[in-house]
C-alpha cells in the first residue's frame, strides 16, 4: 500500500466544493502540460459532480482549461444506452462536454450499451492502445462515494476488489441495480492524482470510517490509495461533521 498521506479539504457547501474541484482540475492540467503530453482524465458518475461539470463549461473555467490537449474517460458507465438518463457518459456530455470545445476523438467512453464483458473487454483494448502501456496512468481520476464505501462500480465485499490483472471488469450487482463497467484498484492506483468529491451529511459516517479511522472494514473508496500519486478527498462541512478539525469556508 502506498505511503503517500491522503489529503483532505473542507469547504463550506457543495458550490464550493465544486469551485474549489474546479480550481484544482485546472492547476492539475497545468502541471500535466508543464510535463508534456496530453491530459488524461477518468470522470465519474453520480449527483456530486453535476455542479463540477456544470461550473467546467461555464467562466472563468471554460475560458482558462488547455481543452485542445485533453483526453476524457470514465471511471465507471452503467450497461445502459449513451443517451440513458443514468448514462455516466450522458451526465458529463450534457453538463460539460458538449459546452466546450473538445473532438469526439477525445472523448473515450464506455459503451455500457454492448453489455458488461463486451464493453469492458473493449474499454480495456482502448486503454491499453491509447497510454500504450499494460497499467494506464491517469494524469487525474475524479471519485465519488456511495454511503456504503464503493467507489466507481467497486462495490464493498465483491470479488472486483482483489483484480490484480484486469484494468477493468464488468460488474454485476446481486440485486435490481444495473449492471456496470468499472476501473479496478491496480489502474486507480496507478494514478497521478486522485481527487474524490462528497458532499452531504448522509456522507459523515463512512468518511469518519475511511479518514479518521483508516478505513477498518476495507471499503473499496479507502482501497484507493495512488502508489506513486497524491490522493485528496474534497468535502463539505456537512460531511466532514464527524471528522476532527476545523470547518470549512466558502470558496469564491
Ligand atoms: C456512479 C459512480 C459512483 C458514485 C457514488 C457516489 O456511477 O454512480 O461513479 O461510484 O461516485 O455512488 O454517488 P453520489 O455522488 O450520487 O453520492
């Protein structure tokens, strides 16, 4: 495991985690192209980084990002159709990418639609051609929480969690939940940076479980811990309510 200490910030509200999110993309795209190269992003699903994606397509954001140098990916998709309301693809194409000028060439999602063996088998080959290299190193991977601990389809207690070959897996669910395609651990821990969003109160206790008690039940979203990166968790006062420490602070 990595020895790299996850870092966290408080902010006062989701607004200001997703202008705080959205500032700190920004310096990461920098940093990235002072490198070389192009900048390569996992995105993720879910209701925290609607207003992330929205702020993305909208001033000062729209106007600063290095968007001809940057390559979009999913963290995760649903086996549902591109233009399916629950599409991970659909959420970030309608709030953000479709508001800035990107190439379809740069945009690399799942196709959840071919099913999960079949999309997953095939998002595997695409990362595999486009960083040319077996373990993809994302410049940044953008992640979520659920109220459980998973984090993109990596759910708590599941097989998924000790893939050591497979860059991604398709995922089925034991219950009504979709099926799905994910990242596994080996390629999130392979990356740059790491930077998950929570918001909400529902989200106190599992952040109490993974950042103040060192994850004690394993939870996939405290699995995530970049090797050779940096790791920082974006929180609102709300969900930080069980954490030590001070609160945060409106960001402008
Ligand atoms: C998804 C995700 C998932 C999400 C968490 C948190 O496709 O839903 O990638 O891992 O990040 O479930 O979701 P919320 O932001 O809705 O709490």
């Amino acid at each position: 495991m990595s020895s790299v200490r996850p870092e966290t910030r408080v902010l006062a509200d989701p607004a200001s985690v997703g202008r705080a999110a959205a500032d700190f993309i920004l310096d990461c795209t920098g940093r990235a192209l002072h490198a070389g190269g192009w900048f390569t992003i996992a995105l993720s699903g879910g209701a925290t980084p609607r207003t992330l994606y929205a702020l993305l397509a909208s001033s000062p954001w729209k106007e600063s990002f290095p968007f001809n140098t940057m390559h979009f990916f999913w963290a995760d998709e649903r086996c549902v159709p591109p233009d399916h309301a629950e599409s991970n693809f659909k959420l970030a194409s309608d709030a953000f990418l479709s508001h800035v000028p990107v190439q379809p060439s740069q945009i690399h999602r799942i196709h959840g639609e071919e099913g999960p063996e079949a999309a997953a088998e095939a998002y595997e080959k695409e990362l595999a051609l486009f960083f040319g290299a077996a373990l993809p190193r994302f410049d940044l991977v953008l992640l979520g929480v659920g109220e459980d601990g998973h984090t993109a389809s990596l759910f708590p207690g599941t097989r998924e969690l000790s893939e050591k070959n497979h860059t991604v897996l398709p995922v089925h669910l034991p219950d009504a939940r979709r099926s799905r395609v994910t990242l596994t651990l080996p390629v999130l821990n392979q990356a740059t940076q790491v930077l998950f969003l929570a918001t909400g109160t529902a989200k106190a206790a599992i952040l109490h479980d993974i950042i103040a008690e060192g994850n004690p039940n394993q939870c996939p979203a405290g699995l995530v811990r970049p090797e050779h990166g940096s790791l920082l968790w974006m929180i609102d006062n709300a969900a930080a309510s069980r954490l030590p420490g001070p609160r945060g602070e409106a960001a402008t």
